[in-house]
C-alpha cells in the first residue's frame, strides 16, 4: 500500500494535491511541530507553508499568511489562530482582487469565502478544510458546502470509482502509535505509523528524501521509498502578460481558471 504523509497546509500548492491523489493512503501529520519557515535543501529559507499560500497578483506571487498565537515547539494541532487581527476580511478582499475576472471565480470565490469565514481553534482545523475542499473540488464535486467539508464524507467519495488513486484519508493523531512518539525521531515516527496502517511504500518528496530520511532504515523495514517526481504543466492564468506563468500555486489559482478535467489532467501530471 502506498502512503503519504505530510504537513497540513493552507489552500496547498498543486504538487500537495498530486501527490497525496497519487497515493492509496494520506496521513495528515498534524502532530507535527508548527514552523513558520524551513531551511530547504539548496540552504534558502522560506516559508513552510502551514500558514501561508502562494496565490497570483498583477504584481506576481503573494503569499497570504494566516497569523497564528502560541508558545513554542507545539504541533500544528495545537497551534491556535490569532484572530484578533483582521486577516479573514484581507484575505478574501485579495482573493477578490486576484481572481475577480477568472473563468470560475463566481463557482469558486463563494465556497472559499465560506471556509475562510467560519472561525477554527486551530491552525490544523483550518488547514484540513481547505484540503478537503481542494479534494472534492478535483474529485469533481459541484457544490462544496461545508457540510462536506468532513473526513466521513470525503472519504465516502474517495472509496468510489474516480480518477485518481487515493482511497482514504486519515489524521496522524488519531492513530494509536501518536501517544508514543515522544522519544521517537522523525524516521521512527514515519515507520511507528507505517506499521500500524500496514503500509509497505513511502511516497515523499524531494525535501524529505534530502532533509531526513533513513533509506537504511525504511529497507531495515521492507518499506519502499518512492520520490515524487510531478512537473506542473503550464495552464491559463491571470495576469500572464504582465508576469508570466508562474507555476505550482494554491489549489485557488488552478481551480479558478480551468475547467474540472483540464485540472485533473494537470494533478496527475
């Protein structure tokens, strides 16, 4: 079986989404510690994108960045969103100005407005909202309302005929193996929760494969490792006369301007 687990992001970038829908099974790890920026392989920093998304201006890439309130070292589960600032209204006054004259923006601006209005304790409720909105969007659902918006109900659609290879979605912490990974390093983590699904292939990308991953370990444990390799193919975007085509955006940017199947067809590469 093959698995992934990464981060829960807000509104991803397409490379999230091909890779989760490339896989059997996706763990959200969102018993992960909360970083607001990582050290990447080549020694740049940049954003983690836990707390921000990469959408498109006449000006070129902007990141929104969702404000957050907590001590240090706690995982993105625990990390509280500060909404004493007005960041809710920012965000959804950009979306508007970003995507106002796209293709779908009256089909897509209502249900993203929707999810941001609703208020979420955590930093990881709102992450996993806009992940299931991105899924049922690409699964081809018409009319993402927030009732829809549960593990229960995406994953009764996953478990039907559709055109990716995903068949469920699970949270890191509700496994039963979290409340052991205190002692734990990252690699003993991933193998703990490997055990536990009975998963036998890790799809991960290239930053994990550089950054952390035991190779002699995973075979120790007859686990595969298999590194995404997904290019994102050029489609319609706003502003392209003014900035160019600016590739690997927020699920936001591809779904506002393509049709479902051209989407599809660029998830899965």
């Amino acid at each position: 079986m093959r698995y992934t687990g990464i981060q829960p992001q807000y509104f991803p970038r397409l490379h999230y989404f091909a890779r989760i829908l490339a896989a059997d099974l996706f763990c959200v790890r969102d018993d992960v510690q909360f970083v607001r920026r990582h050290k990447y392989p080549d020694g740049k920093n940049g954003p983690s994108y836990q707390a921000h998304s990469p959408i498109k201006l006449s000006s070129g890439i902007y990141f929104q960045a969702v404000p957050i309130s907590h001590g240090s070292l706690t995982s993105i589960d625990e990390t509280n969103i500060n909404y004493k600032e007005n960041w809710t209204n920012s965000h959804i006054y950009t979306l508007k100005t970003a995507y106002g004259r796209a293709p779908n923006f009256a089909v897509i601006f209502p249900e993203v407005k929707s999810v941001l209005e609703k208020k979420y304790e955590t930093l990881a409720q709102l992450n996993l909202k806009t992940i299931l909105w991105g899924v049922l969007r690409l699964l081809g659902e018409s009319n993402v309302t927030d009732d829809k918006l549960t593990l229960d109900y995406v994953n009764d659609k996953l478990s039907r005929p559709h055109g990716f290879r995903l068949k469920e979605i699970k949270l890191a912490i509700k496994l039963k193996v979290t409340k052991k990974f205190k002692n734990m390093t990252a690699n003993e983590k991933i193998i703990a929760i490997f055990k536990e699904l009975g998963a036998t292939e890790d799809y991960c990308g290239g930053t994990a494969m550089t950054a952390y991953v035991d190779k002699a370990l995973f075979d120790r444990n007859n686990i595969k490792i298999t590194v995404q390799d997904w290019k994102c193919q050029k489609y319609p975007q706003q502003f392209d006369k003014k900035v160019g085509f600016i590739p690997n955006l927020a699920i936001i940017d591809l779904l506002m301007n393509v049709p479902h199947e051209v989407a599809v067809k660029i998830i899965n590469g």
